[in-house]
C-alpha cells in the first residue's frame, strides 16, 4: 500500500462518509474493530482509483525503442484487478496483448504498466478492453493490436446473479487483426481456442 504522503486530496473526508456508510449499514462505527476502518477504506480506494491521476500515454511514450521487428509480439496472463463502475466491487482474471509492430516496440512491462493504470479506474470490462488496445494503438502505431480480457466479475459471483465462477471474456482489436487469420494466430499461440 502506498506511503501517506501519497494519498490523494479529500482522504479525510472520504473516511468521513465511510463512517457515515458503516452506520447506514447497521454498524457500530465507534466499535473497537471499525475504529480505524473508514480511514483504512478511504485509503484502500484511493490506490485502488490511483489509475485517474496516472497517464497511461506517457508510460508508452517514454519507453519507445526503433526496431525492425515486425513479427506479432504477444504478452499474456497479464494478472488484473479493477472494479466495475455499477457496484463497486471487483472483477478481476487475466489480460492478453498481441501486436505487430511497425517500426516502434515497447518494454513489455510497460504493457502491464498501461492495464495497472486503467484498471486502476472504476470500468466496465468492455470498456478496459478498448481503451488498452486505443492506448497502444495511438503511442506504438502498430500495424495492428489485439486485446482479450478474462475475468470474474464479484458483483456476479456474490450476488449470485450468474453462474458461480463464470468468466467473461471480451475482445477488441485493429488494423491487422480485422483479418480472422491473424486473430486465429493470435489465439492459438494463446490457448488454442478460436474467438
Ligand atoms: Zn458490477
């Protein structure tokens, strides 16, 4: 967790209103074990929200190589953690990039870096999916990038909405990934599954 001088603006008042939450809830704020709780949520979501004060861009463009390589470059089971903006509550699974670079090639860690940063925001998968690939897209200039997000979704799972433990996947790519040969290659090197 990070450090205290590195907490956002209105943490105070934030722990304020979890206060608040927790007797709307039925709690006991001022019991021994909830004393220190809405301080400890307000700073739990202002990591897991740093996403917004973070600019995904700039991680790409920083790390910028030349390179001639132009071969499909995949980094895969990238672990992610994000909430979903209806509820609040997390879904997380495994994120899978694929692009085909055109002149210009990144650290693969600052791929992760890009999904840590807009997961790090409230989401809907859907939406995530998009603005990975948009990101890469728009820094790398790739001749085509790809996406596909797995995930649980708790607001599901906990509420017993769908089946337990389902998982859903969402896809998004571009360029040339609109041909199905190069998306089928792309999977397969995955898992050996079609989308
Ligand atoms: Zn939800």
């Amino acid at each position: 967790m990070a450090k205290g001088n590195e907490f956002r603006e209105g943490l105070e008042e934030l722990a304020f209103h979890y206060e608040k939450i927790l007797s709307l809830l039925g709690e006991d704020p001022s019991r021994e074990g909830l004393e220190k709780t809405p301080m400890r949520v307000a700073k739990a979501m202002q990591v897991l929200t740093r996403g917004y004060t973070q600019d995904p861009h700039k991680v790409l463009t920083d790390a910028l190589f030349e390179e001639k390589y132009n071969q499909m470059v995949i980094v895969k089971d990238i672990d992610f953690f994000s909430m979903c903006e209806h509820h609040m509550l997390p879904f997380y699974g495994k994120a899978h990039v694929a692009y085909i670079p055109n002149g210009k090639i990144t650290g693969l860690s600052k791929v992760a870096r890009v999904i840590d940063i807009f997961s790090h925001r409230l989401q809907v998968q859907e939406r995530l999916t998009e603005q990975i690939k948009d990101c890469i897209q728009d820094t790398l200039c790739p001749l085509g990038v790809m996406v596909v997000l797995e995930a649980k979704h708790m607001c599901m799972q906990m509420r017993g909405v769908e089946k337990q433990n389902a998982i859903t996947t969402t896809s998004s790519f571009s360029g040339a990934f609109n041909q199905a040969k190069t998306r089928e290659e792309f999977m397969t090197l995955l898992h050996g599954k079609n989308i």
